[in-house]
C-alpha cells in the first residue's frame, strides 16, 4: 500500500536543486548511511547512493553547511550493525550477533567508527540536550506529526538551532509545517506537487 503523505511542509526536488553559499542544512541519518557505509549500496535503490551524495557534494562545493546531530549515531551505529547482521547471518538474533561474534563485532565498530568520522569530518554537531523540556516538546510534537522517536529529537535540535533545512529521504518529515525537506524521494515529491507543496528555489 503506498503511503499517504499529508504533506505540510515544503519540499524541494534535491535532483533540480542549486545549493547557495548561505544554505544550512541539517542531514538525516539515512543520508549519512549511504554516503559513510561502506555497504550501503548492497540494498537500496539506486537514486539513494547516487543522488544524496551528490547533492552533499555540491553543498559543499557551494559552501554550504552542513549540520548532523549527535543523535545520528545512535541511530547510524543501529543499522549499520543491523546491515552487517544480515550479510553474516540471516538467522542470527541481534544479541546473539553482537555477544557471540567478537570478530563480526570488531568489524562493526570498525564501520561505524569509519562512517562517523565522515560525518564529522564534513559537517559540524548542533546539539540537544535531552532533559524533561525537550522530551516533553517531543511528545507535544508526537502527537500531531507522523515521526519515530529519533526523528522527533532531531527536529527538536533544529528548533535549537534556528534550522528549518534538512536534507532526507524520510518522508514522515513532511509531516512538519514550518520546514524545508530536500529530497529524492519520488513518493514523497509526487505527493508535494499533487499537495501544492513542492517548490522550486
């Protein structure tokens, strides 16, 4: 069943896109995958290891900035682990991976220690500190847009920082009013265009 994005917040097509000097954009973990891990063009489909990257390349290029948030890598070092679970062992269960394969486990670490090193090689922190205020601001925002926990607290180190740009390939960001989504994703820009909520900078 495609996904019925009720889209609020504005989007903007990555693929036709011209980065500016004075861009600031906050990049999603998805996009730190495809660009950091070594083993992400096993899997997805072919715009999400060809486009995003590009696209960092031309803000960088352009001297944009780039932000990621330290809570990416939590949620990077979660899938690449899952990622390097799948290629050893379908069968294996998470823990039994991480606990009883130290070799597969030193691998890992070496991946995400890797990948992360990208990341802060190319981008600067904003950071969060998650206490009862940002919690409780992540369960107001909860229950009106459509976004998992990590998505949540990243939004709310973007309000602290003043960004409303974020480079993704999620669509539950669209759920956002009030931001910027640049992205690749084709479901996701159909449903802007047909929402009249994709634009063109």
């Amino acid at each position: 069943m495609a996904v019925q994005y009720a889209v609020k917040a504005e989007v903007v097509n990555i693929q036709f896109d011209t980065p500016q000097k004075d861009d600031i954009f906050l990049v999603d973990t998805n996009v730190w995958y495809w660009l950091t891990y070594t083993q992400a063009s096993t899997s997805p489909p072919p715009y999400q290891i060809n486009d995003y990257p590009a696209y960092l390349t031309k803000i960088i290029s352009a001297q944009g900035l780039l932000l990621y948030c330290g809570l990416s890598l939590a949620e990077l070092a979660h899938i690449i682990e899952k990622a390097e679970r799948e290629i050893f062992s379908t069968t294996l269960k998470p823990k039994e991976y991480r606990h009883n394969k130290p070799t597969e486990r030193a691998n890992v670490v070496a991946e995400v220690i890797a990948a992360w090193g990208q990341v802060t090689s190319i981008a600067v922190s904003t950071d969060i500190t998650i206490d009862e205020t940002t919690t409780n601001a992540s369960l107001t925002r909860f229950q009106t847009q459509l976004l998992d926990g990590y998505d949540l607290l990243i939004l709310e180190a973007m309000d602290k920082a003043g960004v409303v740009q974020v480079i993704t390939d999620d669509g539950d960001y669209v759920t956002v009013p009030g931001i910027k989504v640049f992205t690749a994703n084709r479901n996701v820009i159909t449903a802007a265009r047909n929402q009249g909520k994709l634009i063109t900078r």
